[in-house]
C-alpha cells in the first residue's frame, strides 16, 4: 500500500469514526432532504443546542456539512464536495423526508 492508498483509508476511517455516532448520522441524514438550522434539528433531535452544535462543529471540521446564513439564522447543509464514498453512504441512509416535512409544518402551519 503507497502512501496515497494510507491517506485514503486513514481519512475512510475517521469518517467512519465520526458517522459512528447515532446523532450525527441522523443529521447527515436529514441534511441530505434539505439545509436546516440549528433550531429545526434541535427539535428533530430532542436534543439540547449546544449538543447539537458540537456534533455540526464536528461534521463542519470533516468537510462534511456547510453553513451558510439567511438573516439572522445559519442553515447547515451537505457538503457536495465531498469524497465520492460519502455520497454512497448518503443514498444508504433511511429517507427522513416525512420527519423534516413535519418540522417545517410545524414552523409554518396552513392557513
């Protein structure tokens, strides 16, 4: 194995390292339905802020996830720029369209 082929694997294996957590790779997977921010995943997660922050901190530091901001709110989003394998682990997650389609009923009921 050449120092390219060690690279890859030692970077496979702290990816795998970081999705091994049940939180972030729940909000890998709802960030693959659409961007949300902190507040939304929050009450997704039925987790406390500053929790959910560390765990985006974290995907953020891996290249995992952007921010970008909307006024006063920061929304997180996938990182399409990401190593190929991601993108295969992404299409394996389970589909959490109805639980984000929920949450955002929730935040703008019908009139």
């Amino acid at each position: 194995m050449g120092p390219t082929e060690l690279m890859e694997m030692m970077y496979l294996a702290d990816i795998f390292k970081l999705l091994g957590d049940k939180t972030r790779l729940t909000i890998m997977a709802l960030l693959h339905v659409q961007s949300l921010c902190v507040r939304d995943l929050v009450e997704i997660l039925q987790a406390s802020q500053p929790s959910v922050s560390q765990h985006l901190a974290k995907l953020k530091m891996h290249g995992l996830v952007k921010e970008h901001r909307k006024g006063a709110w920061v929304f997180y989003s996938i990182n399409g720029d990401n190593n190929p394998m991601m993108n295969v682990i992404l299409r394996e997650l389970p589909d959490m369209r109805p639980i984000v389609e929920k949450q955002q009923q929730r935040l703008s009921p019908a009139l």
